[in-house]
C-alpha cells in the first residue's frame, strides 16, 4: 500500500446559510489547508442539512453554496487536493440516512446534548421539525459515506460524533464485519471565537460577525464596537484582560505571541489604553483579510469555475458514496436483483 492511500480520511463541511466569517477561520478554515496536505479530504456543502431549520427559505441556501464555495477558494483550499462537494446532489446519503434510522430511538436522539441545547436556543419546544431532530443520523451518514476517520468538530459537536460511534458499532455487528471504521474529532486548538459585540458565539443570525471579505472599513467599525474591559475607564487604571474580546481576536489571530503576553503584562498593571490595544488587532486583521477577500473579489468574477469546481468534485463523492452504500446494502442482506 502506498502512502498516499494511507493517508487519513477526513470529512467536514459547512451548511451555506450565508458567507463565512473569521469564527469560520479560526475554527476550521485554517486547519483545513494545512490538513489537506497530509489527508484525504472531503469538503461537504451541507445544503440538505441547512433546510432542517431553513425550509422556508430555499433560495438562501441554494445561493450561499456558490458563496461559500468561493470563500472556500479564496483561503486557499485547493480543489485539486481536497474534494468539494455538494451534499444534495448524493443520493447514497439520503439512503443510509433511512437505513441508519433503524439503529436508533428516538429517546436517543432527544437525549443528544447538542439537539437538546439547539432545540432550546431556537425555542422549538415540542414544535421540533423531524429533520432536525434527526440531524445526528444525517451526520452519521455523512460521515461514513466517505469512510471517514478523522472529523473537525468544535467542543460542543463531540456528542455528535459518539453517536455516530454508536450507529457504527451496531451497523457492524449487524453485518458481522466491521465495514465501518469508527471516527475521531479533531479539535481545534482555538476556542469558540465570540461575536465582536462580546456575545459568547459569532453568529450570521445576531449580525456580530467579521465575513471574510470584509472591507477595510468594515474591520475597522468592528474593532471599536469590541467589548474590553468595563473597569478599565483610564489609561493608568490596571485593566482585565481575561473576558476581554480583543485580547481573545489577539490570542487567536496575532503571529508575535511573545509581544502579545508584554502587551497583556502592561494591560494588567496599567497604562496602556484601550484604543492601542485595538488599532493593533485592526492591523493584523487587515493584512489577514485583504489578500483572502482580493482573492474572493477575483474568482467572484469567473462563477463558471466555481460550478466546475463543485461539479467535479460531486462527481467523485457520488461514486465514492454509493460504492459504501451498495457495501452496507451487501453486508446487510438487502434484496438486490
């Protein structure tokens, strides 16, 4: 066996509910140009997902797959290393999906500590569409279609993949063969990036997200709308960094970490003011986000590559994934003609 097909396999993806944002980066984003060097990677465009909370609103979801697609370019995601996708257009998905069903409860799936705090975020109650409700299963397809084994997920998504673990163990003790590898989260080693206004989660839905092609402008108002520190209303006075939103973009976003912790020093025992410490972030912000949004402004010109590109690379995963669809069928002892 060669190297390259030793590689491991990772899967991740985005639902396209609109343009992504430096919580995006930080979270995901980056890591995966660095992974696709040393992995077999999959990019799905979770567009099918995206309906389960979205049903009334089609045509923002199907517009966004272009958006984020591009964005996806524009960070440097090379289509020739890592297979973007679109996951409406695999059809083998959709069926596991049906199959899978039948090895979980529905007591399960409300037990989910990830359904069960989006289900009282979006305030379903008992009004809680049957997509969603039954998006873990959907994941799990997701996930072993590409025999997958290594996912990114943030802290909160890791009851998502042990219930995918779940699934998998039974499907393989139904078929008496373990034709599905178990998969593993990979954290990122940044925490959840707050929104600027200081609220524990940058959101499209609450307006606090700086997008990745955003204006220098638009990096600038956002900057000065950042939370600090409320006590710290001189110079002189010492300030608290810890809660602090900009030293929180400065911890995830400055290269010079020892200038930082001097920085974070002087903030603490005082005289250093609020306005500096922000026109630092402000610059490193631009020089991220200008070459990424020149890039995006680029291939926003030529939309026919970004179909090509999510055309191809749809067409490998629907082989890819019938291939394990019609293995689970045959290990189940489906009827087949």
């Amino acid at each position: 066996m060669t190297v390259e097909n030793q590689r491991p396999i990772i899967l991740t993806g985005d639902r396209p509910t609109g343009q992504l944002h430096l919580g995006h980066f930080v979270g995901s984003l980056r890591s995966r140009v660095g992974l696709q060097d040393s992995h077999h990677q999959h990019i799905l465009l979770a567009d099918a997902q995206a309906l389960t909370d979205n049903a009334d609103n089609f045509e923002k979801v199907r517009k966004n797959i272009i958006e984020v697609a591009t964005d996806y370019l524009a960070v440097g995601i090379d289509p020739t290393k890592t297979t973007i996708c679109v996951q409406s257009h695999l059809s083998a998905l959709n069926e596991l999906t049906m199959l899978y069903l039948n090895f979980v409860t529905v007591a399960r799936l409300e037990r989910n500590p990830t359904i069960k705090s989006e289900i009282q975020m979006r305030g379903f109650e008992r009004d809680i569409p049957a997509g969603f409700l039954c998006y873990p299963v959907a994941q799990a397809a997701d996930i072993t279609a590409f025999k997958a084994t290594v996912v990114p997920v943030g802290e909160d998504q890791i009851p998502m993949i042990e219930q995918t673990n779940e699934i998998i163990r039974r499907v393989n003790r139904q078929i008496g063969n373990d034709i599905l590898p178990e998969c593993k989260a990979l954290l990122s080693n940044v925490g959840r990036l707050p929104g600027f206004d200081g609220k524990a989660k940058m959101s499209k839905s609450l307006g606090n997200t700086i997008v990745l092609n955003a204006t220098d402008k638009d990096i600038k108002k956002a900057v000065n709308a950042m939370y600090t520190d409320p006590n710290h209303l001189r110079i002189e006075d010492p300030g608290q960094v810890e809660g602090n939103v900009v030293f929180t973009y400065l911890d995830a976003f400055d290269p010079n970490k020892e200038e930082l912790e001097d920085l974070k020093a002087h903030y603490r025992r005082g005289g250093l003011g609020d306005g500096t410490v922000k026109k630092r972030l402000e610059g490193i912000l631009k020089e991220l986000i200008t070459p990424i949004r020149e890039r995006r402004n680029e291939l926003s010109k030529d939309p026919d590559y970004i179909m090509d590109v999510l055309q191809e690379g749809t067409k490998k995963c629907q082989i890819l994934t019938q291939s394990t669809l019609d293995e689970i069928k045959s290990g189940l002892g489906m009827f087949k003609f």
